[in-house]
C-alpha cells in the first residue's frame, strides 16, 4: 500500500479521509470552546453563589446599635474574608460610614458603577458588577442594597477575578490534551472507516480485471445496494462487447468462408499453359493458406464468445522449445529458457503458439550456438525475449522485416509472412513485437502480451 491512496485529489478514500478529519478537527474546537465557556460559567456561579452567601450573612448578622449605629451579631471574617488583600472582601456602608471584612485592614472599597436591574433591587437580590479594588486589583462584585431599622444599607461581596478565571484555565490544561487524544482517536477511526468503506470497491476492480483476464465471465452480485447498479450496467456492458465481438468475428468468418470458393476456382483455372512459371499459382496457395488461417481464428474466436483466454506461459514456450528442438536437432544449439513458472498471459493458446511460434523458429533458424528465451514484467504487460546469436538484421532493414511476405534472404526456406502474422495477433490482443540488434550479434526480438494475473485492464479487441 502507497500513500497515495491519502491524497484528496486523486482518490476517492483521500478525499473522504480529508473532510472527514477537517470536519472533525473543528467539531473539536468548537466542542472544546463551548466546554470552557461551560466550565467558566460554572466557576462563575459557584463564585457567585459564595459571595451572595456572605451577603445574606452580614446581612442577617445587622443589628442597630442602642446610639443608632448599626453593627454586627457575630463575627464575619471567616477564610478566605480573612486574609488581607486577597481580594475576597465584604462591606457595608450606612450613612456614609463602613463596616468591612478583616480581609480589608480598615480600608474601604468603592461600589462601582452598574445598571440598576430594579426587579434585583425590589426582590432585594445582589446585582453582579465589576471593578478595581482598593489596590487597582481587578474584583467581581456583588451588591445588594436593603434597610435595617428604618435606615438604607449597601452590602459588597468581592472576589478576584481570578477566583473565576483560574478554574477555567486548569480546565483547560486538561480539556485540551484530552481533545488531542480523541482527536488523534477519531484520525485512526477514521482512517479504518474509509478503508472499511471502500473494500467493496476494491473487490469490484479485482473482479473487473478478472474478467478482462478471462478468469471471469460476469461481475458476481453484491450485497452492497450503492454498488448494484453499478455491477449490473458493468455486467450490461460486458455482455453487449462480447455479443458484438462474436458478430464482428463472425462476419469475418463470413468473409473468409466466401473468398474460399473464388481462390479455389481461380487456383483450379490456372495450369501450365497460363501460369506456366507456377507463380500465380503459389500466390493463390499464400492466398489460401491467409483465409484458412483466418477463418479459424475468427470461428475460434466465436466460439469463445468474445471472453478472454488466461495462457501459462511457460508451458507454451516449453511446448514450442522442444518442437524446435528435435526440428533443428542437427544443428546442436545451445538453448537457455527462464521464463517465469507463475507468468500468465490473456491470450488464447493458439494464438500465443502463433505469436511465438514463428518468432522461436526464425531464432533456431538463425542462431548460431545459442538461442535464450527470458521474461520479465512491465507495468501490465509480460515481455517475452527471444535472442539469438545469428548474422541479425541490419537496423535499417528491421521496419521492413516486418511487412506480410518480406524474406531477406531468399535462400532460407519460408514465405515472409511469420513476423507479420506475429506483429498482427500480438497487437490484436493489444501486445506489440519489437526487434532489436542483440548486444553483440545475432536479433533479439520481445514479444509484449497482457499480464492475466490482475495487472491487466486491456482485452482483445477485433
């Protein structure tokens, strides 16, 4: 497995992989902020609730003095209204004079400025507020305004702003990280998810490259309903190609079955009077033999329906190494095969006898000493090498090898017409043959025909 599957423009998984963490990275943040914002306001209450506490005790703890100065019951400068300057103070002020938490050491603290809420200040409820102290500090407030004995009195509840702030921010230090580890959680979920997800789709391309390789004739049914009607025009597809195919090599079998009767009257007509050099006659035969050849293939080729054969390639070789073995055993060739016992190829058998065939027969015709045959992969395509150790072909002369009935030589038997036959049916099943000078001497021509083990996505096509 490459990376490459991650990317977001190139696939399918990258892309969901990619919103998927996008979406939940800022689900995150979000539910982080809106969690701090909760932990806050619940420190704010909890302060809140504190102070208001304290101001229904010295409230409740007022009392008018026989002189009419007011003063408390008990005392009320309990932790943490009881260490100066930590910003935790409580006040009364009546009259213009001031009764005030230990907390304060004497001094005073002025109210600050609020909007009056007058349903707080009918119920007699504390208004929240916020300010500096008498040392600049920064202070919630709570105030509450209310008579004693006939006479107004202002109640003040403090605490430091970081009374509210503090709690939040610990929260924090351990909300954050926790995020981090369900963030990374949910990554590595994901990421399962979206592989998870796609396995059918991965299953579908296996399927449609064995069919391409002839070991599938149709796409099996799925118990995935998105993909149901995928496989079913798939499969829709696949059947209107292979009906088509079988009509097209049908109507060249048509074709081939009628010139058969026209070149055998014509071969019947010529004799020694009017072909009396015989050459009209063995180019009828070269004629004859082409639409036999043909014919077989295009009835051959109906008969399979248009479905993709699946070759073992190295029994074929080995099929034709040791024909061409006992055919040239006078001339005592050293002969060097290592081709892949695993290789398979999506050509019918005939047809890669056809294709290497002829090929090997020229190499054993030609060589030397010595003939090799090796394979090897590329991309989708097997490449078959046979070399030789023989005179070669001249590079300017390898292009017109290659044309239907080119000898090069004219005192070796044969008609011209193998490398072409070759070159035809290997590009028919969408393969190639090359020739090439050898390193040294000799020719080494590569036979290029589909891989059938699942690389190749190319079928034979009329």
């Amino acid at each position: 497995m490459t990376i490459s599957w991650l990317s977001p423009r190139r696939t399918i998984a990258g892309r969901l992989i990619a919103f998927s963490m996008i979406y939940a990275m800022a689900a995150l943040i979000v539910a982080s902020f809106v969690l701090w914002f909760i932990v806050a306001g619940v420190v704010g209450q909890q302060v809140d609730q504190r102070l208001d506490l304290q101001i229904d005790a010295v409230r409740g703890a007022l009392v008018p003095g026989a002189d009419g100065v007011l003063g408390l019951s008990g005392n009320l400068s309990g932790p943490p209204f009881d260490r100066t300057g930590s910003g935790w103070y409580w006040q009364v002020t009546a009259a213009g004079r001031h009764l005030s938490s230990k907390s304060l050491d004497g001094g005073s603290i002025a109210s600050p400025p609020r909007a009056i809420d007058w349903r707080r200040l009918l119920m007699g409820r504390p208004q929240p507020a916020d300010g500096p102290g008498d040392k600049g500090e920064a202070l919630h407030f709570r105030v509450a305004r209310t008579f004693v004995g006939g006479e107004a009195v202002e109640i003040l509840a403090t605490a430091p702003e970081v009374a509210l702030t503090a709690p939040a921010v610990r929260a924090l230090a351990f909300l954050v990280p926790a995020m981090l580890a369900l963030g990374a959680i949910l990554g590595v979920g994901i990421l399962f998810q979206v592989r998870y997800g796609l396995l059918p789709l991965r299953a579908l391309s296996g399927q449609i490259s064995e069919i391409s390789s002839g070991r599938l004739r149709e796409l099996p049914r799925t118990e995935v309903d998105e993909l149901r009607p995928v496989i079913g025009e798939i499969n829709r597809l696949v059947e209107h190609n292979r009906k088509r195919l079988a009509e097209t090599r049908l109507q060249f079998a048509n074709l081939a079955h009628g010139l058969k009767t026209p070149v055998a009257s014509l071969y019947l007509a010529l004799d020694s009077k009017n072909d009396p050099t015989g050459e009209a006659r063995h180019l009828v035969g070269r004629i004859d033999r082409r639409i036999r050849h043909h014919l077989g293939r295009a009835r051959a080729g109906v008969s399979e329906a248009g479905l993709a054969s699946s070759t073992d390639l190295r029994s074929r070789v080995d099929d034709i190494v040791q024909m061409m073995s006992k055919l040239y055993a006078d001339r005592h060739l050293s002969i060097i095969t290592t081709v892949g016992s695993d290789l398979r190829i999506s050509c019918a058998p005939e047809d890669t006898d056809e294709v290497l065939g002829g090929i090997i027969d020229n190499a054993f015709k030609w060589a030397a000493s010595s003939v090799r045959i090796t394979s090897a992969v590329e991309g989708a395509m097997v490449l078959i090498s046979i070399e030789d150790d023989g005179p070669g072909i001249e590079q300017s002369r390898i292009t017109e090898a290659m044309k239907p009935g080119v000898r090069l030589d004219e005192t070796v038997a044969g008609d011209g017409f193998g490398l072409s036959i070759a070159k035809e049916v290997a590009e028919l099943y969408g393969g190639y043959v090359k020739l090439q000078a050898g390193p040294e001497t000799g020719l080494v021509a590569v036979v290029a025909l589909p891989d059938a083990r699942g690389r190749s996505t190319s079928s034979p096509s009329s």
